[in-house]
C-alpha cells in the first residue's frame, strides 16, 4: 500500500465499497429468503397444528366412548377435506403404510402411494410419512398448481406431523415459487438501488479524487523542479484553505529557503575566493622576500667559498716553492764548507729566494685576512638568514591561529546548520568545505614550518662551518706570522754571511738549521692550504644545499 499511487488508493476504497454494498445487498436478500421460508414453515406448522387439534379432539369423543372410532375418523377426514387456505392450499392425511386418506383430488384417496414420484424422481409421500414419523419435519418436491394438473410443475413445500394414536401423517403445503419470484424483485430493486447508489458516489469520488490528486500531481511537479534547482518555478494552490494549500505554501517557504540558500552559496564561495587570493597574494610577498634574503645569502657564502678556493691554490703553490727553494738553499749551504765562492753564490740565490718568500707570505697573510673577513661577514649573513628563518616561522604560526579560528568558524556553522535542519543543510556543506580548506591550511603551514626548521637547522651547520673555517684561516694566520719571522730570521742570516765570509762554516751551519725551519713551516702552510681548500668545497656544498631547500620552501609557498 505504501508504494500506491493516491488514485489507486481511492480506487481500492472505492473497490471496497463496492463490494461492500454488493456483499449487503446479497445478505439482505439471503435474510428476506430466510425470513419468507421462516414465516412459511410457520404458517404450515401452525395449519398442521390445527389439524392435529382437530384429530385430537375427535380421538378424545373415541376414547370418551361418545363416538366409534371409524365415525370419528370419517368425521374428521369429511372436515378436512373442506378445509382451504391461501391460494388454494390443502391438507393431506396418509397413513404410516402409505395409504392416501384426505387428498385434494378425490381419485388417489384409499391408493398406497407410497412410491409415487415427482418429475425429479423424489418419492413424495414416502418423504412426507418419513418426515412426520421423525416427529414432524419439512419435504419438498414439485407439483402441478391445482387439482386437475398443469402442464408446468412447481416446488412445493410441506409440513408433516404424525398423529401416533391412528398412525396418521398429516401434512400442509404451499407452493413456494412465488418466493424466488419475490425474492428477484427485491434482488432486482435492491440491486437498482445499490447501482444508483454507487453511481452517485462513484461520481462524488472521482471529482473528489480528481480535486485532490491533480493539484497534488502539479505540486510534485514543481516539487520535481525544485530538486532540479529551478528556483523560477511558480506555485499554485497557496491561496487553499484546504491540506493540498497548506502543502503548496509549504513548497512556497521551501523555495525561498533554497533561493536564501542559493544565495548564501554565491557569497561564501566570493568569500573564499577573496580570503584565497589575499593569502595567496601574501605567501607570495613572504616567499619573494625569503627568496631575496636567502638568495643574498648564498651568493655571499658562495662568492666566499670560491674566493677560499682561490687563496688556498695559492698558498699550496707559495708553500711548493719555499719548499722547492729551501732544498735547494740546503743542498747549496751542504756545499758550502768547500768552497767559499760557492757559498757567496748560494748565499746571494738564498737573499734573493728568502726576499721573495717574505713578498709571499706577506701577501698569504694579507689573503689570510681578507678570507678572515670574508668568512666574518659570511657568518653574519647566515645569522640574519636564521633570524630571517625564525620570523617566517612567526608568520607561519600566525597562518596557523588564522587557519585554527576558521576551523573553529566552520565547526560553529557546522553545528547552526545542524540546529537549523533541513533549511540548514546547504549551509552544512559549505561549512564543511570551509573547514576542508583550513584544514589543508593548516597542513600546509605545518610543512612549511617543518621545512623552515630544516633549514634553520642546516643554517646552524653553516654558522658551525663558517666560524671553524675561521679558525682555521686564523691557524694560517699564525702560520704566516711564523713564517714571516723565519725569513727575517734568513734574511738577518743570509746579511751576517755576505758581511763575513770567513765565518763561512758557521753561518752555513746557522742556514742549514733555518733551512730545516723553513722546510718544516713550508710544509705546515702547505697543509694548512690544502685545509683551507677543503672547508671551501664543503663551504660551497652547504652554500647548494640551502639554496635547492630554499627553491623548494619558496617553491611550496607559492604553491599556497
């Protein structure tokens, strides 16, 4: 039933009263049927009654000894046969062995008719003896209307009682065709009635139906519309006072709802748009601004490193040739006891080589100092990149409160549309969305500030890298300054040989020492360079390093 249409519902009801009324008729004429052979069994039961008054009367003058028995009963049987009631109707009196008595045609009175038949075959007399010897009791057959016979049987209806004393059956019946007959009547006026009656209300139905479903038919329609989002549709039956009314203003509210609904949408969506392109428009202002410090910076550091690179190829190639030319001064000054001249000569190469050591250290120290410089003011750079670092972290956990108190807002929205029901539902999913984006809001700050905590991090190793590059720059420092002492210390020497000859031996034997000296210096500047050389590369890597991590952080924030 809940799948039916309305006007099968009506027609159902209708079906059933249909029926109903059918089903009503129906008894009415079976209960008139009953009530006519009701009063008809009465009728004959009263007449048989009356019969049996009489015999009894008659057989009380026999017992009383005032009358013979055959007398009374020729009396009785004469009284009888006079009798007539309805249209008619007659008695009949049998004895128990079949043996007709009274009967309204005088030829079949002293026959035993006891296996008489009607046209049907049912043994008429043999039924009615039977009947009254049960104590009294109803037969039927057929017969034909009067005493000379027609042409036409028809049923007949009997009454039998006995009268023990004289073994008599004494029966009374009516012909009951005229009960069907009346009975078709009142089917037949009954029916008419009912017909008429369906009639009318099959009328009064169909225009009731028809007031209700077409009205509901167009509302779902419209309904059908709304679902379709056609806000434009028009709604008829606001102006009933009648339930199809009340559901057409309904749909009338409905639709406003979804036009307010609508139009929320509209506005929520430019608000986010609008909120989208300013956050997008800031991220793109810090990332510019990131991307140019950081850039600054790893320029600097790798302008560093490359200039590191250069004066450490030049200290090794300053330190391989004070090496080379000390050898040279010690093979010269091992030749010196033999010969004076040769040690004045060797003497002079050692004053001229010793003059250009101290032009090369003094030009590594002054290289010494600036990469000291360089290397200073690169770790102040990398520092300003690690406060530049902590304050976007600052912006970004202002992104993230920003992106938190949406959340908080949708959620609140969230739970209004909830109170609000089904007007609210529209509201819900934006709402949701809203919260979808903060979400995503907050999860792309979290990664930018993991990101800017990786890069801290690797900018603390460069700060770490820098300063030890400039210590070790300050060893090589020290270093010259050794250096720069040991070849004043072979310059006062190589002066001391070329004033005094004659103390030949021992002052070769004073430059063999400082030789050893300026062998042993050589070889530390020599390492010392190659160290410079090495922090430089690894300056420049870390420098590549930040650079791709802050490609990729600008990168990301663009990105939103």
């Amino acid at each position: 039933m809940r799948n039916f249409s309305l006007i099968l519902r009506i027609g159902i009801i209708m079906a059933i009263m249909v029926v109903s009324m059918l089903a009503i008729s129906g008894a009415q004429v079976w209960s008139l049927r009953k009530s006519i052979y009701a009063e008809r069994e009465q009728k004959l039961h009263d007449m048989v009654g009356s019969v049996l008054k009489l015999i009894h009367t008659y057989d009380g003058e026999v017992k009383a000894g005032r009358m013979p028995l055959d007398q009374a009963q020729e009396t009785v049987k004469k009284a009888i046969r006079a009798m007539r009631w309805g249209e008619g109707d007659y008695y009949g009196v049998y004895q128990f062995d079949g043996v007709t008595l009274v009967h309204a045609n005088p030829k079949n009175e002293g026959v035993n008719r006891m296996e008489f038949k009607d046209p049907k075959g049912t043994r008429i007399v043999a039924d009615i003896i039977a009947a009254a010897q049960r104590g009294g009791g109803l037969a039927t057959y057929e017969a034909p209307r009067g005493t000379a016979g027609a042409e036409v049987p028809a049923p007949k209806l009997v009454y039998a009682a006995p009268y023990e004393p004289w073994k008599w059956a004494v029966q009374a019946g009516v012909y009951i065709d005229d009960i069907d007959a009346t009975l078709w009547r009142e089917a037949l006026w009954t029916g008419a009635c009912t017909v008429l009656v369906l009639l009318v209300a099959g009328v009064f139905t169909v225009l009731i139906a028809r007031s209700i479903t077409r009205p509901l038919a167009d509302l779902c329609g419209t309904m059908d519309r709304l679902a379709a989002d056609d806000l434009n549709v028009d709604i008829h039956y606001t102006t009933d006072r009648s339930e199809i009314g009340r559901i057409a203003r309904a749909v009338a509210l409905f639709r406003e709802h979804m036009r307010n609904a609508a139009a929320l949408r509209a506005e929520q969506a430019r608000t986010e748009a609008e909120a989208a392109a300013r956050q997008r428009q800031a991220l793109a202002g810090v990332a510019d601004t990131f991307q140019a410090r950081v850039g600054g910076v790893v320029g600097t550091v790798t302008q560093a490193a490359t200039d590191l690179e250069r004066l450490a190829a030049t200290l090794t190639q300053a330190a391989d040739q004070a090496l080379t030319r000390a050898r040279a001064a010690s093979g010269a000054a091992a030749d010196a006891s033999s010969n004076v001249n040769t040690v004045a000569a060797a003497s002079e190469e050692l004053s001229a080589s010793i003059g250009e050591i101290s032009a090369q250290v003094v030009r590594s120290a002054t290289i010494a100092g600036e990469a000291l410089a360089v290397v200073r003011e690169t770790d102040t750079v990398v520092e300003g990149l690690d406060g530049d670092a902590r304050r976007i972290g600052e912006v970004l956990g202002l992104i993230q409160a920003i992106a938190a108190q949406t959340n908080l807002l949708a959620l609140n929205a969230t739970i209004e549309a909830a109170r609000a029901g089904e007007a609210g539902k529209g509201f819900a999913v934006v709402a949701n969305e809203v919260k979808g984006l903060a979400n995503q809001t907050a999860k792309a700050t979290e990664e930018i500030a993991a990101q800017i905590t990786t890069i801290q991090g690797r900018s603390t190793q460069t700060v770490t890298a820098i300063r030890r590059i400039g210590a070790t720059i300050a060893d090589v420092n020290e270093l010259t300054v050794t250096i720069a002492s040991a070849v004043e210390e072979q310059t006062a020497a190589t002066q001391e040989i070329a004033r005094n000859v004659q103390q030949a031996a021992v002052g070769i034997g004073d430059v063999a020492g400082s030789l050893g000296d300026l062998t042993g210096a050589s070889q530390a500047v020599g390492d010392a360079a190659q160290g410079v050389a090495g922090l430089a590369e690894r300056l420049s890597a870390q420098s590549a390093i930040l650079d791709s991590e802050s490609a990729g952080f600008v990168k990301m924030v663009r990105l939103g």
